[in-house]
C-alpha cells in the first residue's frame, strides 16, 4: 500500500483518494494518514457472518470517496459476487505466486512442498473467482535451496513493492497489457 501510495507522484495518472481496512489497528491507516491520505476502517468482526453488511459499510465509504480504480493490498475478506461487480474492471489485487499455481492461502510453503525451482507473485484483476481474474503483472524469484516460507516470502515482498507500482500505472493510464519482472 506504501508503495503504491508513494509510486503516485508528478506524472503518475492516478493518486491516492483512501486508505480502507477492514482492521481498525492496522498499521497501513497510520502511515497512509502521514502521508496525508483519508483513511477508514471498517472492522469486518462487528457484522459476524454477514458479508453484505460488512461489504455495504465498505461500499458507503468508497462511494464517499468515489475512486476510479480499487487497490487490494492484503486485503484478506473474500468478497462477494455482488460487491465485485459493481467495480468490474477497476479492482486489481496483488497475490504472492505465480497465477495459476497456487490460488488462495499458504502460497510460499505450497511452492516449497511443490519443489518448485521459482517462484514470485501477480497482479492481478479482481473477478468472483477467488485468485482467478486475468492476469496484469507478474514477477519472478528463484527458490534457493533451504528456504523456509519465511526467507522466500522475504525475497518475494521486493518484488510486490516494484510490480504492484508498476502494473497500476499501466493500468491507470489504460493500459491493460501485462508488465512482467525482472
Ligand atoms: N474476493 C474475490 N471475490 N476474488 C478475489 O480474487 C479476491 C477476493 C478477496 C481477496 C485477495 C486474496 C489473496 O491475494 C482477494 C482476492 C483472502 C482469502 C481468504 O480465504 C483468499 C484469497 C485472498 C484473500 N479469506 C478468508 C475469508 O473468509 C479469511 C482468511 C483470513 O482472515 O486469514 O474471507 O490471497
């Protein structure tokens, strides 16, 4: 989210209008808010099973706020066919494996347990299906041999700081070409 938010500078066509978490202590909405950007949060434990409301309450705030394109950065609520729908073709998320390979959790230790010899992580667009939408950047890693989950998520984390930046100033100038890294 920093990175995007600091990528968003002088000829860059899109800047930052909020910073939206679904986690009240998020450490995002403090630096976002240092760097001047609205924040809010909308703490998805109030409305239990009910993701509509919950996703009712996030859409009130993005319609106050009334962005063009939608950022998923971390963001970890599954969301709905109807939320998503509303903002077809403008919701980029940015997932850490190279897509298709390993949609949803525990991407870094499946890549490990796969044997795979590279690994990295993809932007992509935000459709109903879960880590499925067509794909806008991607960005590849060498598994070293020892790596625990943690040494290649570290070595994945750079990599998400340079495509995601990347990809979304591509896309902002309407570009829907993919970028791929290195
Ligand atoms: N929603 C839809 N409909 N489609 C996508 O492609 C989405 C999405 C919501 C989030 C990010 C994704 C990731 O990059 C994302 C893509 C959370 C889960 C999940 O299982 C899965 C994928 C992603 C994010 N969430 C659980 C839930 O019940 C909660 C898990 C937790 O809190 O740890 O929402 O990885």
């Amino acid at each position: 989210m920093v990175a995007l938010a600091e990528s968003m500078v002088g000829d860059h066509p899109a800047r930052p209008v909020l910073v939206l978490s679904n986690d009240p202590t998020a450490g995002g909405l403090e630096k976002a808010a240092a760097m001047g950007i609205p924040t809010a949060a909308i703490d998805h434990r109030g409305f239990g099973k009910d993701r509509a409301a919950f996703e009712a309450a996030l859409q009130a705030e993005l319609e106050k706020a009334r962005p063009d394109i939608l950022c998923l950065a971390g963001f970890m609520r599954i969301l709905t066919p109807e939320f998503i729908e509303g903002w077809a073709g403008r919701m980029l998320n940015i997932h850490p494996s190279l897509l298709p390979k390993y949609r949803g959790l525990h991407t870094h230790a499946r890549a490990l347990e796969a044997g795979d010899a590279e690994h990295g992580c993809t932007v992509h667009e935000v459709t109903a299906e879960l880590d499925g939408g067509p794909i806008l950047g991607q960005a590849r890693v060498p598994v070293l041999p020892g790596d625990t989950p943690e040494s290649l998520a570290a070595r994945v984390l750079p990599m998400e700081h340079r495509l995601y930046p990347a990809v979304l100033r591509r896309f902002a100038a309407g570009d829907r070409r993919p970028v791929f890294l290195p």
